[in-house]
C-alpha cells in the first residue's frame, strides 16, 4: 500500500521514529517523556517505520506531532483531524492522534484510538506493535485511575 | 431606510401626556423641599418657571447623553453567530477538478483577472492550470495569511499545487459563511473595523447621503433648511435633510415614526454625540448599521454583511460600481432591490458614480469605465444557495447542548462546520431532479414526492450535507432530522452482523427462506413474507442479504434472538432505544434520515462509532477558540465481522437489489449498501457507503401514503447520482487478520473458482470450513432468471 505513495519525508520519518520506537533513539524535545507522553515500551524491530501517508497527510502529521511535543494538545489534535480527513485510512494518523489524548490524559479515547489504529495496521508490524503499546498503556491507566 | 420614517405624525399627543406625566412624578419626588419651593413660586412665577424648565431640561438632555453614550460605548449590536462551510482542502493528488474548483472559487465571490492575480481574491484560469491569491483568515487552528497558489490539474486531480516557486505540501482556502444564528428579530450583521472600510465607501456616502459631513457638529441647518424648502415646493416630504449622524440616531434609538418632537430629540442627540465621538468613530457605526436588504425574515444590515450577501466578497475586495450599488441601496432596500428592480436599482447606482466623479472621489473616466459595468451580483442559482437552512437545523441541534440561545444570537461568535457546499449542492439537485423524474415517470402530480438526504464523512462521522426537503433553499418540515420512518430492510445488515457477531454463522453458511408463524404477546399471529412471494428454501446468507429475502432474513434473527439483533442496532448508535419485537427483523422500527446515517457510518467505521457532528469548533467574537468538538471513537463491534458482513453489503451492490446502481457508478468503484421499503410501499430508502462518503436517501410522502415505489426503484437512483456527482473513493480492502477472502457459490455457499459465474468474493474467518464445490454453473439457470426479475 505504501509503495503507491509518495516516498516518505525526511521529517516524517524521524518523528514517527521518534514516536513509535524510543529504544535507541536520542531522547526528544523537554516534554517528550512526561508522565502523560511517555511511550518508551514500544520498539520498532525495522529502523524505519512504515507509513500508509501521501505528502499532504504526511506534512500534518509532522506539524501535529511537533505541536504534541510543544504541549499544544488541542492543536495537535485539531491538525491532525485535519489529517484524518484527508487519509482516513492511515494508522498513522490515528496513532498519533491517540498519542495526543493519551498526553492529554483521555485515556478512554488515546486506547479506543489506538484500536482504531491497529485495526488498520495490517502488515504494518511498526505501526502495529505501537499502536499495541499506547492501547496496553491508556489500559493500564485507565486501571490506576480511580 | 429613510423612507419609512416620513409614515406617521399621529403620535405626538401621547408623546406629550407621556413626558407631563414623568415631569409629574419627579416633581413628587422631591417633597421634603416642595412647600418651601411652592411658595417661592407664588412670590415669583415667572423666574420660578424658567428655573424649574432650565432643570427640566437639564436633566433631560444628561438622560439623553447618558442614553447615547452608554450605547455607544457599549456593545452596540446583538451579534449572531456566523456558520461557516468547511475549508476546501487543497492538495497534489485530491480528487478536484479545475471546474470544480473554479465553482468553489465563485462561491467565494473571487474575481476572475486577466493577468497574473496579486490581489487576495483573485484568480486566473488558463489550460490546465488556475492561479489566485487566498485571502487571509482566522481558522479555529490558527490564521492563516492570504498566499498565492498555482494550481495544475491532471484530469479531474490536482497534478501539483505550489505557491508560483516551490510546491505547497497542502493548503486551504477559507471557508464560506453558510449562514447565521439570528434571533427572532432577525438582524443579522458582520461588523467591519474602521480600517477595512474601503476609502471610496466612506467618500461615497459622504458624497451622495450628507456633503458636509466633515463640517457639522451632527445636525446641518443649512441642509434642513434646503430639504424643507424642496418638500415645500414638491408639496409634500421627497427629501430628507438628515445628517448621517441623524440617520445613525434615528436607527439607534428611534422608531420610524417622524414628529417634531422627534425630529428635536433625534437633532440633540445627534449633537450629544458629535460632542463625545469623532467623525470616523460615528461613521464607522453608521457603516456597520445601515439596513441594506432582507431575506426572508433575516435582515442584512451593514456593509460588511451586504458586501457578503449580495456579492459573496469581503467589504475591502468590492469594486467602485459594487460599492456605488450598496450606498444607492441606502435610501430603500426594497425599492432598490437589485434582483426585483435591476433598472432602477442599476439607474440609481449610476446616479452614485456620478457623484462621485463630480465630488472628485472617483476620475470621470473610471466612473464612466464603472458605469459600463452590470450589476453584477452573486448568482445564487448558479452557485447553489449560500444559504442551508435544513444543515442550519442540524448546526442549531449541537451547539444547543452546550450553549444558550442568547449566547448564539447575541455574542458574534463564529461556528465552523463540516458541511461540503459541492456535496451539499450536489444532494440537492439530484434530490429534486430525481423526485420530478419519479413522478413523471409514474404520473404522479407534481410535489407529490417528498425525499431527504443525509450525507456524511465515512470515518470521522462529520455531516457534509442534509437536504430536508425537495425545496433545500426554504426553512421548513426537515425531514432529514424529523422524519422517523420504519426503516425496513435497512435493518437487516445489523441482523446478520449479530449472527456473524455470535461466530456461529458466515455469510457463506445457508439458511432456510421459508414461512413462518409466529404468536404474538397480543394473540395475533406474525406471518410475514418475502417481496416477491415466494420462497427460496435453503439459501445461503450472502443471497439472503443481497436480495433482502424477509423469510430468510427472519428465521435468521430468531435464531440468533431478536434480543441480540435490538442491543446491536443500539450499539451501532440506533437512538431511541429499539424495542425488541420479532417485527424488528424487518425493520418496524422508525428512524429519521440522520439516525440511519450514524448506523451505517458505524459499518463505515469497521465497527468503531462515532456520533455524528455538524460542528467542528466554535470561537468567540476575539477568536478565542471556545469548543473543539473533536473525533471520539468507541469500538462497538469486532471489526473482523463488520468486515465480513461488507462483503455481504458489496454483494448487495453487485448482485442483488442495489445493482441497479451501476447504471450511475463507475463499474470498478466498490461500494457497499442496502435498500430498505416499508410495508405496503410508503418508504423508499436507500443506505451505503463508499471509503469516504456515508449516505442515506429516503422517499416517501409527508402523508404517509403508499408511493408505489421501493428502495431500488424510488431512493437508490438519488443515492447514485448523487455518488457520481460528487466523486468519492472504493471501500478500503479488508485487513482483519483473521480474515481471509474465499471464493464460494452464491448459491450453495461451496468453495469455487473465482471464474465460475456464481463466484462471490467473501472474507471469511481463516478456519471456517467450505464445502467444496468445484463445478460452476450448478443449477444457476433458475437462480439467474429469478435475480434478474427482482426489482425488490
């Protein structure tokens, strides 16, 4: 499915990186590992994780990551809605916007968004294990919650 | 706006009574010093009078500063709250074609040049490319700046898009204003700030309305005396001599009627605030109030609103013969209407550019270049309305939970939506046109035929478009939200998804299509029967869906439970709840356009739901964003079965009662949907979806009646056209990884070669257990014949 689209972007392939595959990478941007953000379980087994985005879906999805990263939670979400409309059947975008409601603290909505994603990431084994890590993580979170 | 304030004197008595009567009460007032004050009087009446006047009086005019400034100085206007289209997204590789974008860029009021566009809202057409300047705008997401855009399409996609040097990864125009959230007395106005009053407006109505504007102090004798003295010579009042500051007054705090009394009050205040306001502060004011046109009971005021309403642009983008139509329309409204009274409207503006050349605001040789012009007003009917009061209703219905009325109507906030204008626009003609073809067809009057659509976003649940009626441009009976109707076979992709939700069926697995008896709670007993009255015996459940057999389809839910089936029909975001009686297998349940759309778009979904959402965000009047009303999904159903039960639905489409679609649809576009009729022929639906578009269709009569027509006949044409139209992407192949596609029998539900005629494609669990088959073409003479007369 990848191969139809455009090659991915240098940018969008380190954020996903960073996002999906902490293991080995150099630590991100102040915030990145906070109590909420933190997503260091899952690993990526390739070095670079697939992506099912065109150029247009791709450059979003950077700008949303970014804006994750920066604590702008309700931005982050709002571009990468916009996203989402344009690539509905991306698990990428759907993991990434699980990401920001699990940063956000909406564990509910980060694991029901990370099924979402998984569903869709079929012989995606990256973005497959890491939509498994952020739906395992919103799960337990949602136990310790009271 | 002059011209109905000359209408009545009669009120000038009570006037008077009314002010003795307040000058009497605060006489009273003041007891304790009344009887010293009472003989001072008598000792000297006259000075004793002209003290207590000059108090009078005094206090009247501090009431009437108090009255102007606090207006003033307050928020001046109840503003509504403003809805707004979603932004056209634009990207290389969406599917838009230039035609279409250049209908996008009409709508949006963007002007056509002959060279290379600089100005925002411009564009240039030329080949396979269009060219324009976006304008600014303020997204819920943050602003954006005007930018220019090269847009090369390649067929009907965009090939590339860059910004005249390098490529643009993506990029939007602002969306369209689709209407407002007015209160019951419908004044509706987009405030312009002093410095987007485009020079020449200001000029304008200086030169046509009150010359010596700059020079007044608010009233201008010299003019009154000149008005007074043509009223006199043409018998009767034919011209005002107002000031703008006058007129502003009157607008403020007056009603129409025009006595001396008045006339006196409205002069002193005019005076009050000149003394406290500068010339540009009071003719901005003037500039946001001014009526200037009405549509149905929503009254246009200001430029900033009449700029939009008749030429779709920003006040700033207006050209000189535009603005010269707006201040002619001043005077009257109504009787300058330029779509009822283009002559006359077209004279006056003429009369406008004139004087404007004369006072030197525009070269005599523009003026006459602007004459030349034509109206040039905003095509409605070609545009499709700007207005959509039935997607308006739906707007109303979500933000009413989480704001108050008065927040709405009176606080200038501004609502984005997702409504699609070209999708919208789209439901509405095909709507209408397919109404009108069905009742030639069958030689039913005229408006017979009532229909609704309902379209929404396959994934995120948002509403592109509702069409509430045939009539889409009138406020009225919204069917599309209002109307619950039983859905009949609408419901049946929820029973077999239950019974491949229990994991003892497949749509491969056969079922009997046989009568049934059932006793009822009430001593009656159920009989129901299938379309074409006859039965099938042992069918297998693909068959059973795709020719929406009721015997087959009944014996199914039973099994299940018809418990199961109700529950399913709930999680899959049925509201209100679904009573679980065995006449809901075949749909005895009534659900509106709207309900059946966020059902299907749970199928959509691959079993995630999402409630439908007209709105995506709201921001006050500053741009403050207020409420983001983002994507919430909940994963109702295992999506290996909902990916099981969408090849039973693509089979509809294929093969059975929906394949009538096809005469639409390009052959390869894979869709899946469902027909649904209810009993004796009242309702007509039609529900599906594609990869991106959720979309319902219902056909019926607003008395109920019998139409004569079924889902295939009455609402899956519409459907289908209006797919067509609006261009949309084939289901997304099935990933559940316990799944795998077999190919089985139609007919028989054996493994067969997927060159065998009766070949269907099925996603079936990896361990289920076919027969094997192997030989094509058994006993499918009888089979085919019969499909081919199902019209159900």
């Amino acid at each position: 499915m990848a191969a139809r689209h455009r090659p991915l972007t240098p940018a969008l392939a380190l954020t996903l990186l960073l996002g999906a595959c902490a293991t080995g990478v150099p630590p991100g941007p102040a915030g990145e590992r906070d109590e909420a953000g933190r997503l260091g379980e899952s690993g990526s087994p390739a070095g670079r994780p697939e992506a099912d985005l065109g150029a247009a879906g791709s450059a979003l999805v950077t700008r949303g990551v970014n804006e994750r990263r920066a604590g702008d939670y309700a931005q982050a979400a709002a571009t990468l809605e916009r996203a989402l409309r344009i690539e509905p059947g991306s698990a990428a975008v759907w993991l990434e916007l699980a990401r920001v409601r699990l940063a956000q603290g909406d564990y509910v909505q980060a694991g029901q968004l990370a099924r979402k994603a998984g569903s869709l990431a079929t012989g995606q084994p990256a973005l497959a294990a890491a939509s498994q890590a952020v739906l395992a993580e919103a799960l337990e979170r949602q136990g310790q919650s009271p | 706006m002059r011209k109905g304030n000359r209408k009545s004197r009669a009120a000038s008595g009570k006037r008077k009574n009314k002010s003795k009567r307040k000058a009497r009460r605060s006489k009273r007032k003041h007891v304790g010093g009344w009887r010293r004050a009472a003989s001072f009087a008598r000792r000297h009446p006259f000075p004793s009078a002209l003290a207590f006047l000059a108090l009078a009086l005094a206090a009247w005019l501090a009431v009437l500063d108090w009255q102007v400034t606090s207006r003033f100085d307050g928020r001046r206007w109840d503003l509504p709250a403003h809805v707004y289209a979603r932004p056209l997204e634009l990207f290389a590789g969406r599917a838009l074609s230039a035609d279409a974008l250049d209908t996008e860029l009409a709508r949006l009021g963007y002007r056509a040049v002959a060279g290379h566009p600089r100005r925002p809202g411009t564009f240039r057409r030329y080949r396979n490319v269009i060219e324009l300047v976006t304008r600014p705008f303020a997204f819920w997401d943050g602003a954006e700046p005007a930018r220019p855009l090269v847009v090369t399409f390649d067929g009907a996609r965009i090939g590339r898009l860059t910004d005249g040097t390098q490529d643009v990864a993506i990029a939007r125009l602002e969306p369209l204003m689709i209407g407002s959230l007015f209160a019951e007395h419908g004044e509706d106005r987009l405030i312009v700030a002093p410095q987007d009053v485009p020079p020449l407006l200001s000029a304008a109505l200086v030169a046509v309305e009150d010359r010596r504007f700059y020079h007044h102090f608010g009233i201008d004798p010299l003019a009154t005396l000149r008005a007074l003295v043509a009223n006199l010579k043409a018998g009767g009042i034919a011209q005002g001599g107002s000031t703008l500051t006058q007129q502003l007054v009157k607008n403020y705090f007056l009603d129409n009627r025009q006595t001396l009394w008045r006339k006196l009050k409205e002069a002193l205040m005019a005076v009050i605030l000149e003394a406290h306001y500068d010339k540009q502060e009071i003719l901005n004011a003037y500039v946001n109030e001014v009526y200037l046109g009405q549509q149905g009971n929503r009254a246009i005021h200001g430029f900033g609103l009449a700029a939009q309403f008749w030429f779709s642009r920003p006040l700033a983008e207006l050209e000189p013969h535009q603005i010269a139509l707006l201040v002619a329309m001043v005077r009257g409204p109504g009787y300058y209407d330029p779509v009822r009274f283009s002559e006359r409207a077209r004279a006056r503006r003429d009369r406008v550019l004139a004087q404007l050349a004369e006072q030197g605001a525009l070269s005599a040789e523009a003026a006459r270049a602007e004459t030349a012009e034509p109206l040039d007003l905003w095509d409605a009917e070609r545009y499709g309305m700007a207005w959509y009061p039935a997607y308006l209703d739906i707007v109303r219905r979500q933000l009413a939970a989480d704001y108050r009325d008065r927040d709405l109507t009176r606080e200038g906030l501004r609502v984005f939506t997702a409504l699609d204008p070209m999708v919208q626009a789209a439901a509405e003609r095909e709507l209408a046109a397919g109404l009108e073809r069905l009742e030639t067809a069958r030689g039913l009057a005229g408006g017979e035929l009532a229909g609704a659509v309902v379209v929404t976003a396959a994934v995120s649940g948002e509403v592109l478009a509702v069409v509430g009626g045939r009539r889409a441009g009138f406020a009225g009976f919204n069917r599309a939200l209002d109307a619950r109707r039983p859905i009949g076979s609408l419901v049946k992709p929820a029973v077999y998804l239950a019974a491949l939700e229990s994991g003892r069926y497949t749509l491969a697995s056969t079922v009997d299509d046989r009568p049934v008896e059932l006793p009822l709670p009430n001593g009656n007993t159920w009989t129901p029967a299938n379309f074409e009255k006859r039965t099938n015996g042992s069918v297998t459940l693909v068959r059973a869906l795709a020719e929406s057999l009721n015997l087959a389809t009944v014996n199914l839910g039973l099994d299940v439970g018809v418990e199961r089936v109700a529950a399913l029909l709930e999680r899959l975001g049925a509201d209100p709840p679904v009573r679980p009686l065995p006449s809901l297998l075949l749909g005895a349940v009534g659900l509106a356009p709207v309900d059946v759309a966020e059902v299907y778009g749970t199928l959509a979904n691959g079993g995630f739901h999402t409630p439908l959402r007209a709105v995506r965000s709201v921001l006050d009047a500053q741009g403050t964003p207020l409420d983001r009303y983002g994507l919430e999904v909940a994963q109702v159903v295992d999506p290996a079965a909902v990916q099981q039960l969408e090849a039973g639905l693509v089979a509809v489409m294929r093969r059975g009662t929906g394949r009538g679609a096809a005469a639409w649809l390009p052959g390869d576009l894979a869709v899946a949907g469902k027909t649904g009729t209810s009993d004796e022929l009242r309702d007509a639906w039609f529900a599906g979806y594609s990869g991106e578009h959720v979309m319902v269709v219902w056909v019926g009569r607003d008395d109920n009646a019998p139409t004569g027509l079924t889902g295939a006949s009455g609402a899956l044409p519409i459907w289908a056209r209006i797919l067509a139209a609006i261009g949309t992407r084939p289901l997304a192949p099935a990933t559940a990884p316990e799944l795998a596609a077999r190919w089985v029998d139609y007919a028989t539900g054996a493994e067969v070669s997927e060159r065998c005629e009766a070949a269907v494609r099925l996603m079936l669990p990896r361990d289920a257990r076919l027969t094997r088959g192997g030989r094509c073409g058994l006993d499918l003479g009888g089979t085919l014949e019969w499909l081919r007369d199902t019209v159900h």
